[in-house]
C-alpha cells in the first residue's frame, strides 16, 4: 500500500516544499542556517595548517576559512589558537617535533598541507606580549633563538609532518569528494533516501555509517508499477566544480546486482539527470571509474538526446540507485526483487591535473651561508647571522630537501624579510636565490592559498618580495609561468 507519510518526508527532506520546510523549521524553533549546509568540494576535503597562530598561519586559516575550505589547525597550545583563530576551524594538539602526535586523528581526510612553522626568533632586548618589534619587521634588533632549536623545528619538524602526510594524502590528481571511512558531515544530513514511493511505488532504501563505509540497503518491489529505490543528496551549494577532471570513481562492494550513480546539474527537482550503469561482484570490492564522456544524460529513465554533455564544474547533488529498468523502458539485467545492500567507501574525482598538496613556507637565503663569492656585508640579517642563530637558514634548507624528496606535489615559497603591512602589492618571483626585499605577511598567506589552485605551482621552489606598485589584480597563472620557463 502507497505510504503518503514517507512521500511528504521525502519531499520534505531534499526541500521540494519550501513553504512546508518553512513551517517545520518555525515550530522546531530553528530558523537559522543550518551549520551542516552543503557549500560544495572545499568542504570535504581538509586543509592542514600547521604554524596557525603565527603570524602568516592565522592570515592563511582566514583567507582558507573565507574561500569556503574546511580548516583543520595543528597547535600546541588550544587556549591560544582559541584566542586567535576563528571558531569555525578544528583545532587538534599535536607537536610537529614529536611523530607520535602527528596521527590519524589529525591527518584523517586531508586534501593538502599548508606549513608556516618557524622556530621562534626575538630580539635579545626581548619584545613585547604582542611581538611588536619582531612582526615589524623593518627596524633591526639584534636577534636571538628561544625555545626550540632550529634543526628539531626547521628540519626534524617539518621533515615528520612530510613523512606524516604522506601517509594520508591522496593521489595528487585526484579529489575525494566523499570519503566514508571519514566523513566531514553526518551521513544522514546529506543523503536522503528517493524511492519509488514518489510514483507511487513501495520500495524502500535507507544509508547509514558502518564500519567505515556507507551502506545502501533496502528492499526493491515491483508492486504498484514500481521497481526502484536511491539514495541522493541534497544539493551542494556551491556545486562541485570537478572541471579538469576525467570522471569519478566509486569505490563498492554489491551483491551482484547492477546499480547506477547519477550526477545532477540542476538543482531542481526533477531534471535531467547524468546516469552511468554498473555491475557489482558479490562480497567484493571494487573500483567503478564513471568517465564524464560515458554519462547518458536521462529524465524519468528515458534519455535526452539532446542534452549537452555534463557540466563538470556545476555537479550539485550525486545519486546511487538500484532499479528494474535500464533507459527508455530496457529491463535491467542483474536486477531481482527483495533485499539489497551496496557498501560505498569512497567516491572521489580523478584524471585531474596536477596540483600542489603540501606548501611550505620557507626563507630567501637559505642556500647562502656558506656560499663562495657571498658578501656578508650585503645580505640580509638572516644570512649574516646564521651562526648565531643556530644554523637556522641552513636547517631550513634540509627541512625543504625533505619535501622535495618526498614525491609529495609541493610549493616552496622563499619570502623575503616579513613585514606587517597591509600587503597589495605586485609579486616579484625569482630563483636561484639571490633576491633581497621584503614583503607584507598579508601577500605570503594569499600567495600560499593560490598555490593550491595552481598546477604551474607544482614542484616548484621559489623566492618572492614585493614590487613597488599596488596591485589590483594578479594574474597567477602568468605569475607561475615566470618560474617555469
């Protein structure tokens, strides 16, 4: 018998009644916005900050925070990140120069590392609460080092949070867009069960979290002309901007029986939907690439041969179904009524260029103490006083061999004397190391964020100051190509 309540509720659920959502929202007493809205990929995979309450980290957890990423920040000191870093981050404690902190727990879900950790420099007269005469970065103070050394924090730290993630991240050209094995929302606020109730059918299906993964089950009948169930999420707003990528890849374990995921374009209801076809092996997993090129657009199960080729950069919701029919009344072949269940551990996006997954914020000068023909007189206090200051700029060089060494897609960036200035300028990119200026902390965080955007700033190393002339607008891809050529 049709069940009206599980079709007002399906209804309810993906908000095809506003006026009805509206209603319960009102005598729920909730009229806020919700704190699980779906804003798209940004959202699902996390970027590490580690060095957040610094003076470049907090400046790049913001600019992170404002371009819609989920933020993950490593500190030592939760009281203090609190006290500095927008509520909206997770704060893990952990310590970089100890490897036994840098666990699962703080790499789960990663998508990039983003590291500004700096041994703590300060004038020998000492400074003040704020750090005032070392963040200005004009006037020179005799410094000295407290608290760590340099080779446990520049070199060793760096060298164990590279050894760390290289454990979690995934593939460089790929994006994981669901990962089920660490979800980032609760799975019940996202997918919502589409069965065949709304044609009046009595099939029902149901997702739910176990042991790392997600399973759709249910029961699939044939009965009242029906002969389908799914699972879909609500809409992603902004979609998922998957451009530049081959396909998706689903990663499952079914029953034998041929399932479709569709992808969807359209935030309304009943649009077009983007379908592929694929047949499962029993108690086995597998891996399901679902090419853009290979979708067969469909409305209601019939195809739409006229419909453009997927949008790969509007994907707004994604659908798992198991259903009696094919396309344009086909009978599916592995299909049979009654129970079934298929586990989903992973959908992700593949085929994509190139990106950089771990930025490293380093130093101009790194590769000059030591260096025959060096002038001392005419380089900068970092340089002269590397000695003195622990090996500082050298241990920061063995910190960036252990990134490059790695085979982790990176960027090293070499910025010149930081400054607390409101930043703006035009960028200067150099390499060989021989640059001198200064540039606004402001730049270096804005610099550090673009670079995960930027395939030319994959497995680059690179040193940066600010121009004279304010910029307002910077064309990085044309920026990048200078150390490219």
């Amino acid at each position: 018998m049709w069940d009206l309540n599980r079709f007002v509720k399906t209804l309810t659920f993906f908000e095809v009644i506003p006026l009805l959502n509206w209603v319960q929202d009102f005598f729920k007493g909730d009229l806020k916005d919700s704190p699980d809205k779906l804003i798209g990929a940004k959202t699902v995979g996390v970027v590490l900050v580690a060095g957040a309450t610094g003076g470049v980290g907090k400046r790049v957890v913001q600019r992170l925070i404002d371009k819609g990423y989920k933020v993950r920040c490593l500190v030592r000191d939760i009281d203090k990140a609190r006290s500095i870093l927008d509520d909206k981050v997770d704060l893990v404690v952990a310590d970089i120069t100890k490897p036994e902190t840098l666990n699962s727990l703080l790499m789960a879900n990663i998508q990039a590392v983003i590291c500004c950790t700096a041994v703590r420099v300060q004038p020998v007269e000492g400074d003040t609460p704020d750090r005032a005469k070392y963040n200005q970065g004009v006037k020179f103070y005799m410094p000295e080092v407290v608290g760590d050394t340099p080779e446990n924090v520049e070199y060793k730290g760096v060298k164990n949070l590279v050894e760390a993630a290289k454990k979690h991240l995934p593939q460089s050209n790929e994006k994981i867009l669901f990962d089920f094995n660490n979800p980032s929302v609760d799975v019940k606020n996202v997918w919502g069960a589409v069965d065949d109730v709304v044609m009046g059918g009595v099939s029902q299906s149901n997702i739910k979290l176990s042991s790392g993964t997600s399973v759709f089950f249910g029961n699939v009948s044939t009965e009242n002309s029906g002969g389908f169930a799914s699972v879909r999420t609500k809409n992603f707003d902004p979609s998922f901007n998957l451009s530049g990528y081959e396909g998706v890849e689903i990663r499952v374990k079914g029953d034998g029986k041929r399932y479709k995921i569709i992808l969807r374009t359209e935030t309304n209801w009943d649009g077009v939907g983007y379908c592929y076809s694929f047949d499962t092996e029993a108690d086995t997993w597998i891996n399901v690439k679902v090419p853009f090129a290979e979708l067969t657009p469909v409305f209601r199960a019939k195809t739409v041969n006229d419909a453009p080729r997927i949008e790969a950069n509007k994907i707004c919701s994604f659908q798992l179904m198991l259903s009696k029919f094919e396309y344009d009344g086909g009978l599916n072949p592995n299909f049979s009524a009654g129970a079934f269940s298929l586990e989903v551990e992973t959908i992700k996006a593949y085929g994509g260029r190139n990106l950089p997954q771990f930025v490293l914020v380093s130093s101009a000068g790194v590769t000059r103490p030591g260096r025959p023909g060096i002038n001392l007189e005419e380089e900068p206090p970092a340089v002269k006083l590397n000695d003195q200051l622990g090996g500082i700029l050298t241990w920061k060089l063995k910190g960036e061999d252990s990134l490059r060494q790695s085979g982790i897609p990176y960027t090293i960036i070499r910025p010149c004397a930081l400054t607390e200035e409101p930043g703006g300028k035009e960028l200067i990119f150099e390499q060989g190391d021989n640059i001198k200026g200064k540039i606004s902390r402001e730049d270096i965080a804005k610099l550090c964020v673009q670079s995960l955007q930027q395939p030319l700033a994959c497995n680059v190393t690179f040193e940066v100051k600010e121009g004279e002339n304010n910029a307002s607008y910077i064309d990085w891809e044309k920026l990048f190509q200078t150390v490219n050529s």
